[in-house]
C-alpha cells in the first residue's frame, strides 16, 4: 500500500495491522482452549485410572466444528478492535479458566452416564463426553466472535447444524465417529454442557475479553 509513497494509504494500513493482531488473539483463545481441556482430561484420566473419556475420531470431529472451520474463517474476518497491550494474559485469562471448565465438565458427564447407566460402558462415557465439549465449545466460539453480526451467527448455526446432524444421523454417529447415541445421553450432555457454557460465559465475563 505505501509502494506509491501516498501517506492517504496509511489508515489502511492500521486498520490491516488491528485485523491481524486481534483475529491472531481470538485464534489463539480457540486453540488454547483445546489444549488446556486435552490436558486436563489426561491429567484426571491418570489420577482416577479411568479410561480417557474422548476417542482421537472424536476429538477430531470436535476440533473441526470447533475449532478448525470458524478459526479460519474468523482469521479472515475484519476486525477494527484497537490494537491492546497485554495479548498474553488476556488469552491466558480466558483461555486457561475456559479450558479447566470444559475439561472437568467433559469428566463429570463421563462419570454421571456411567452412574446413571451402568451398562452403557465406555462408549456411554465418550458420548455424553462428547456433547458436552461440543456444547461448551461451541458456546467458547460465541464468545469469542462477539459481538456477533448476521454472517457471525449464520457460522455459528452451520457449525451447531453440522454438530446436530453428526449426532442425529446412525451412520455417522455410530460408524465413523463411534458414538452411541440415546435420549438419555443427549439429555445428561446437554445438561451437563449447558452449565458448562454458563460457567465459560462467566469466565468471559470476569475476564472482560475486548469485543472483536
């Protein structure tokens, strides 16, 4: 922009810099999040002994809704937010809580199936585990794409549509992403990741991320 030496470039410029810099903050939020509930998972997969309660088909699956596909496109998206000094701890604020949430919840909703039906076994676990980090995490990306405008929401659904159908549909659910699906599961995920969103939107809160 500044090859032709017009300095009526220069508020292009800024505005290019404030996109990069806010859209690199938001991306890392999103991928951090994931780390840290990973990482809590196995850290209370080895103190209870306890299988790990997502299999890596699933956590693909959970990272592309999630993750993969609405960080690209929020990569992409332009963004006026002021450049804000601080980038690191504002990403650890909201990112660590967010993931610890996430992660304990995911736990939580393995071992409240296992209770509540006995005889599903591990894959009642990965279920119920799954919907509650689909939930959870999709409801991180709301926060994280605030405030949200229609092509923000118009993403949002896509992704929540592409979660439900994946849920809903035998031969996905079942063969490629080895859940088994039931009422009673979807109902304990979706509470259980329900009071997860709430707590990551109180996380969101308390942190104060600057809206993108």
């Amino acid at each position: 922009m500044l090859l032709d030496s017009r300095f009526a470039h220069l508020p292009d410029v800024v505005a290019e810099g404030r996109r990069v810099i806010a859209n690199i903050e938001r991306a890392a939020n999103l991928f951090l999040v994931k780390n840290v509930y990973s990482l809590v998972l196995a850290l209370v997969v080895l103190a209870s002994g306890i299988a790990y309660p997502l299999a890596p088909i699933q956590l693909t699956m959970i990272s592309t809704v999630t993750i993969g596909v609405p960080g690209f496109v929020l990569a992409l998206a332009p963004n006026r937010r002021r450049y804000v000094p601080g980038f690191l701890g504002r990403v650890l604020r909201l990112a660590v809580p967010t993931g610890v949430v996430i992660g304990l919840a995911a736990f939580g909703g393995d071992l409240a199936i296992r209770s509540l039906d006995p005889a599903g076994g591990r894959v009642a676990g990965q279920t119920v585990a799954t919907v509650v980090v689909l939930v959870a995490s999709l409801w991180t990306l709301s926060l994280l794409a605030r405030p949200l405008t229609g092509w923000k929401v118009a993403l949002l659904a896509g992704m929540a549509t592409t979660a439900a159908v994946i849920l809903a549909v035998p031969v996905l659910a079942t063969d490629v992403f080895l859940l088994d699906v039931t009422p009673q599961r979807l109902f304990v995920g979706a509470v259980v990741g329900a009071v997860a969103a709430a707590l990551v939107e109180l996380v969101g809160r308390i942190s104060r991320p600057t809206a993108a």
